[in-house]
C-alpha cells in the first residue's frame, strides 16, 4: 500500500472513531435530558440529580466509542 493510500486509511478510521465519539456524547445528552433528571421527585426534591458512577461509565463508553 502506498504513502497516501495508508493515509486515506487513517484518515477514515480517525474520521469514523470522531463519528462515533460524537454519537456517544450526543446519546449521553438524551440520556441526561430524560425524565430520570426532569422535573420533582414525590417528595419536592430535585431529579436532576446524576451519580458520580453514572458519569464515569458514559465517559468510559464515550472514551471507547469507535476504538
């Protein structure tokens, strides 16, 4: 495979590992703008809300997006 072609190659995987990261932040986005974080709980507290490990999984997902 020549120089250029190998860049193409690159080139494309990078483009697509981007696609894909972007994917995952935009599904993180839904997730976090679902009705587990709108509005009140029953009891008047907020539901906006978000677990420490709920987070670092979504980046750990985002991270590993298109690998």
């Amino acid at each position: 495979m020549n120089y250029i072609a190998r860049l193409q190659d690159e080139l494309a995987s990078v483009n697509a590992a981007l696609v894909a990261k972007a994917d995952a932040i935009q599904e993180f986005r839904v997730h976090l703008a679902g009705d587990k974080f709108a509005g009140f709980e029953t009891d008047g507290g907020r539901k906006d809300w978000i677990a420490v490990a709920d987070v670092n999984a979504w980046l750990a997902r985002i991270a590993a997006a298109g690998a």
